[in-house]
C-alpha cells in the first residue's frame, strides 16, 4: 500500500488528480480507514503494532501528498508566469494615427495666427436667415448682386449661409464698444448652388475677418492681408489690392499674392500675370454699421473674406477642388503634417 500509495503520488501530474489520491488513499473509504476501523477486532497486543505501522502510512503519505502538492504549485506558478511574460524590447504594433483634413490645417493655421494678434473666434451656424446673409449685408430682396451667390433656400427666409460675413451682422450688433474694437475671425463652411467644377463646389469653406474700431483704415487691412499671405506661402510675397465690388464693403477689392510659384516671372499657374487671386475684402459699408447699431461717423472697419479650399489648391498646385472632398486617402495622406 505504502509502495503504491508513494509511487502514484509521484506519477501525478496535477493537482486535481493528487487530490483524486488523497480521496483514495486516505479517505473514508480508503484502505487505511479500513485498517484502522477494524483495530477493535484485534487482539490486545496486535492493536498497538497495527496501529503505529497504519499511522506511519499514513503520515508518510500525507507528507509525500504535501510535497507532491506544493511541487505542482510551484509548477503551475512558473508555467502561468512564463506564458506572461512580457518582452518589452520588442517593437509596438503600429498604430495609423487620423490627422486634420488639409482644408482644416489651412483653417487651424489661420486662426493660429489671428488669435496671436488678439482676434476672437466666432461660429455662425450653416442654416441662416435670409435677414443675416444678405439684407443686413446691404442686399435687400431685389437686389442685382444677390446673383452673385446663387443660394440654396430652406423657407423663404431661412438658407443654407452662401458666406461667412453675416457673422459681420451678429458679432457688431453683439458688441460693446465702448470696450474696444471688435476684431473677429469666423471659419466655416458655406453652400452655393454653383454647379461642382475643377475651381468651385457646392459646399465650401470660408474665413470672415472683421475689424472695427475708431481710426482703423484701408493701410490696416492692407497689412493684416500681408501677414496672412506671409504666413501661408512664404515671406517674399507681396500683396496688391485691385478694385471690386461687394454689396457690403465700400471701397471693395480683391487682393492678389505675387505667384509664389514663378515669384511675379509669369507661369501657367497664374495664367502668366505673376500674380494670384486670393481673397475679397473692403472697407465696412457704412449702411451695413448702420443697420448693426454701429454709428458710421464715429466707428469703421475693414472685412475680409477668404476661401481656405482656394489657398489649398493654390499652396500645393492642386487642379481640382474636388480632390478635397472625394476623401482618397492617397491623396490627403500627401498632406500629412508629420511627413
Ligand atoms: C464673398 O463671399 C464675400 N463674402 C467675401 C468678402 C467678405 C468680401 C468680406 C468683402 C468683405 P466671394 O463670392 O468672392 O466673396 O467668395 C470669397 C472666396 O470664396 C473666393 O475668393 C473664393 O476663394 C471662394 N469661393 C467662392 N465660390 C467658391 C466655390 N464655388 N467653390 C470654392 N470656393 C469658392
């Protein structure tokens, strides 16, 4: 018994099964507890002998189930251990990081830079009213100019914004000036019903900024269009203003940027005149201070309002707007900014 009872001990390879020997061996119905049952039918001076040999059995094989126990332990302890080991040299899995949209960057670097001169940045909503995107704007219902921005309209008086300046409208009738001048940025998408072409989209992107105060003038938006135009292409590139028209600014222009691809020579990008359309922008028109509670003797300002989708196609020679939004990942990926 003692033989068998120490080899099986020792063939066990885990615990359930050592705890199966336990059972068998010494359990209640196991043949020590036989033995010792039946001590009472021994004559006296057997009982003794018996007894001290069975209770040697049995503390052997308890203590070669104790060693046997804590041997598997152990063992299962370094197996459980080993399979977690963590090899911390080996290289991570990579994982493929998003990144801004390029329009977006174009966007995040302009407001970098407004906000670093002291411009708020403002949110309008894409769903306007009529009152806001055109009539506050100097464009009452039967005006010519409302052509311009074929427009896209929910109710009759409410539509799809076709640009950023009524954001001019709702930041100058909020504003206290008593407390200084107002000056504002405003991103954001706009829509237009132009039909989708290598140069226009039906939804694009804009950027409105509005200065008013007293004392400001054309020289100050001249220079604020400089540090824009320095900013996004490069350092030596002039700014020129030519006349235009907008409803809402008076005088009006359209600002150009030296070619930064010919530097002013003349090249295919900028049809050979040295320099390329950017923006639109002009002196706030009286009226339009007016309707926002802004008195025009005492107050002016300078808006301007830029197309971030253009400035892409323009920076990275882009041909076709729509590139932008087909959302390739092959092609946004070019404008990854950790390169
Ligand atoms: C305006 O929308 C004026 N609100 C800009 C302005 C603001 C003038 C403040 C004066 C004062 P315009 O329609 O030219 O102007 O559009 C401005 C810019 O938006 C253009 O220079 C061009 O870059 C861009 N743009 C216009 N239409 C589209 C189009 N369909 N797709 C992509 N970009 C466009």
């Amino acid at each position: 018994l003692r033989k068998q009872g120490i080899q099986e001990i020792k063939a066990s390879a885990d615990l359930d099964h050592l705890n199966d020997i336990r059972v068998k061996m010494l359990g209640k119905k196991g043949p020590l507890t036989t033995v010792l049952r039946g001590m009472k039918d021994l004559s006296k001076e057997e009982r003794p002998k018996v007894g001290k040999f069975a209770n040697e059995i049995r503390d052997e094989l308890t203590q070669a189930l104790e060693a046997k126990k804590a041997e598997l332990a152990t063992a299962r302890l370094n197996a459980k251990l080993a399979a977690e080991t963590l090899d911390v040299t080996l290289p991570g899995t990579p994982t493929v990081q998003g990144q801004p949209h390029v329009i977006q960057q174009i966007i995040d670097q302009l407001v970098d830079l407004f906000v670093g001169m002291g411009y708020q940045v403002a949110v309008g909503d894409e769903v306007e009213q009529d009152e806001y995107n055109f009539e506050r704007l100097n464009l009452p219902k039967d005006h010519p100019a409302r052509d311009m921005q074929d427009t896209f309209y929910v109710t009759p008086s409410v539509l799809m914004r076709t640009q950023t300046s009524p954001m001019q409208a709702r930041m100058m009738e909020k504003h206290d000036f008593a407390n200084g001048p107002l000056k504002m940025i405003s991103p954001g998408k706009v829509y237009r019903r132009d039909t989708d072409d290598a140069t226009h989209s039906h939804q694009f992107h804009q950027v409105e900024g509005l200065v008013v105060g007293e004392h400001v003038t054309m020289a100050d938006l001249k220079g604020t269009l400089e540090v824009v135009a320095k900013t996004l292409f490069g350092d030596e590139l002039a700014v020129r203003l030519r006349p235009s028209y907008f409803p809402f600014t008076e005088p009006s222009v359209e600002a150009d940027i030296t070619c930064f691809n010919c530097m002013g020579q003349g090249c295919a990008i900028c049809k050979h005149t040295g320099w390329l359309e950017v923006l639109g922008a002009g002196m706030v028109h009286p009226n339009v201070l007016k309707m926002s509670g802004v008195d025009p003797e005492v107050y002016g300002g300078f808006a301007f309002g830029l197309g971030p989708d253009r400035f892409a196609m323009i920076k990275y020679g882009v041909e076709d707007i729509r590139d932008f939004y087909q959302n390739d990942v092959r092609f946004l990926n070019q404008f990854n900014q950790k390169g």
